[in-house]
C-alpha cells in the first residue's frame, strides 16, 4: 500500500532508540523527511546513519532535550515545515506518590504532557493552512489500565489524553490535521529491560526469566517490537487515515482484558 505521505516532513521526538526510532525508521521508509531528536549526540547520530542506509526521505537529527523549551526550539527550527509530528518523551520513574514532591510532578507534567502540548501548539494551525497534518502522540497502555507503581506517567498523560481529545475535535479537524494517540504495551525497547533489570535486582531473579515471565502474561505470548510500532505509526500519518482522530489506540499483544 502506497500511504501517500513521500517528501512530507517529519519531527519525531525522542527517537535515537525504541518506539521513536521504529516511528522514524518506517516514515523514512516513506519517502518522509524527518527529524529527529534525543538528548545524547552520539547515539542519535548512529540513528541517523543506521536510517538514512534505508534510502528513503532525508534524515537530520538535533540533540537536546525536548522538554526544554530550548530543546524544542531547535528541533522546530530544524524542519522546512512540519506536517507529521510524532511526540514522544522518555516516561516518568516509577515509585510511590507519598515520595514524590512538587518538583516530580512538575517533571513528569514537562515531559509527558506539556512538552507535546508545546509542539502540537507550534504546529497545528500552520498543518490546518495548508490543508494535512498528522499528530501521534506516544503515550501508554497506562492511560487505560493505570499502572500503580506508575502513577507519575498515570496521572501526567491522562492529562495529554483529555486536552487532546478536545484539540482533535476542534477547528483543525475539518482541515485536515488529525490527533491520536498510540498506547504502547510491554515493546521490547530499553526502557523495559532498564525496568525489568531493576526488578531483577530486587527480587534477585535472572532478567531473561523476568522478560519471559512478562511475555507469558501476554495473550500474544510475546513482547512487541519497535518495527510494528512504527508501521503502525506510518499508516496513522497516511493519506488513507484522514477519517481517524482523537483516539487512543492500544498496541498490546492483547494484555488490556477488556471488550472495549
Ligand atoms: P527507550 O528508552 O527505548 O527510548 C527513549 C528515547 O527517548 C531515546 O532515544 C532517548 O534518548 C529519548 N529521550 C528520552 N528523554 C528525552 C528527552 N527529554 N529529550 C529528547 N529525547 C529523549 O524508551 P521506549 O521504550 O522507546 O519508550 C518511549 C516512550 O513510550 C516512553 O515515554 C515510555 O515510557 C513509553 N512506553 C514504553 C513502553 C515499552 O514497553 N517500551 C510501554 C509503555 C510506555
């Protein structure tokens, strides 16, 4: 399927590893220009050569923080124009909200919640001008099913999930721009096995019976991978999803147990 999207241009945040690299990897697949940022220089440019090798759409990557306004600034100005953003963000630590301060939430709202506020904000309108703009937001299975020791990315991007709801339903929707939300799952990324490791040093258990355990649980018996997430991505930035905005699309093997 052609998806309609080669020489559009991209910004994915966050996206020197995991799902924001799968992100990247198949709109540059595309024919999509993209952009892409993270904090650390070196890592980010090895992305940037690994995707250019797929000889699709211009690869140019910014390092900085993109919850910074700073960081922001820059990745914006990197991109000629910006009709495809995908927002994404490393998420929160997990914890107990009788530890967490002012400072915490604060950090977790920038990251999680304000930040892609931020460039929805910067981008939304001049994407309505001239007529398509997609937005997917990378947040988490946690916005329907909370996980407890996750209260920080709980709490920080339900807020996202309500503000956008309103934004995907306003004006910008009769213009083409549409707004939805990809909830990951358990992804086989190193945010997991960063996790996952910190629980095998607590209960003293092997991380790879660790990683198998969380895999059984699953209905579709196994972790998913950055490539699906970002096939998935793709097709949510083609001309054939124009009719589809404001949700919140769960990519989980199955986990969430609900009919709905
Ligand atoms: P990852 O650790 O594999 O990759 C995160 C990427 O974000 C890296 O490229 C990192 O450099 C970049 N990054 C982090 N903070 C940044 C910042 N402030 N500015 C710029 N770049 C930054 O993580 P992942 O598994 O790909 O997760 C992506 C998002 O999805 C996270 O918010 C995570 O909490 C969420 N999520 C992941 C899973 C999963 O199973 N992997 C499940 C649910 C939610």
């Amino acid at each position: 399927m052609d998806l309609g999207i080669t020489g559009k241009w991209a910004l994915v945040c966050a996206a020197s590893k995991g799902l924001g690299k799968g992100c990247a990897a198949a709109l540059v697949r595309e024919g999509v220009n993209v952009v892409i940022t993270a904090r650390g220089a070196e890592t980010l440019q090895a992305t940037a050569a690994e995707l250019r090798a797929l000889g699709g759409g211009e690869v140019h990557a910014i390092a900085g923080d993109i919850t910074t306004a700073e960081g922001r600034a820059a990745a914006l100005a990197a991109c000629p124009q910006i009709d495809i953003l995908v927002n994404n963000a490393g998420g929160p630590p997990p914890g107990d909200f009788r530890d967490w301060g002012r400072e915490a939430w604060i950090k977790a709202l920038d990251a999680n919640m304000l930040t892609p506020i931020e460039l929805m904000k910067a981008t939304v309108d001049a994407m309505a001008g001239r007529g398509y703009g997609r937005v997917v937001n990378i947040t988490s299975g946690a916005v329907k099913a909370p996980i407890d020791i996750l209260g920080l990315s709980n709490g920080a991007r339900s807020g996202l999930t309500g503000f956008v709801a309103g934004l995907a339903r306003s004006n910008i929707a009769a213009r083409g721009v549409t707004i939805n939300s990809l909830l990951p799952g358990a992804f086989d990324t190193d945010r997991l096995r960063v996790t996952m490791q910190g629980a095998a040093t607590k209960t003293g258990q092997p991380l790879d019976v660790l990683m198998s355990k969380r895999a059984g649980a699953i209905p579709a018996q196994r972790l998913g991978t950055s490539a699906e997430f970002g096939a998935v991505c793709a097709f949510i930035c083609s001309v054939h999803a124009g009719y589809l905005t404001g949700q919140n699309i769960l990519l989980d093997g199955g986990a969430y147990p609900g009919t709905f």
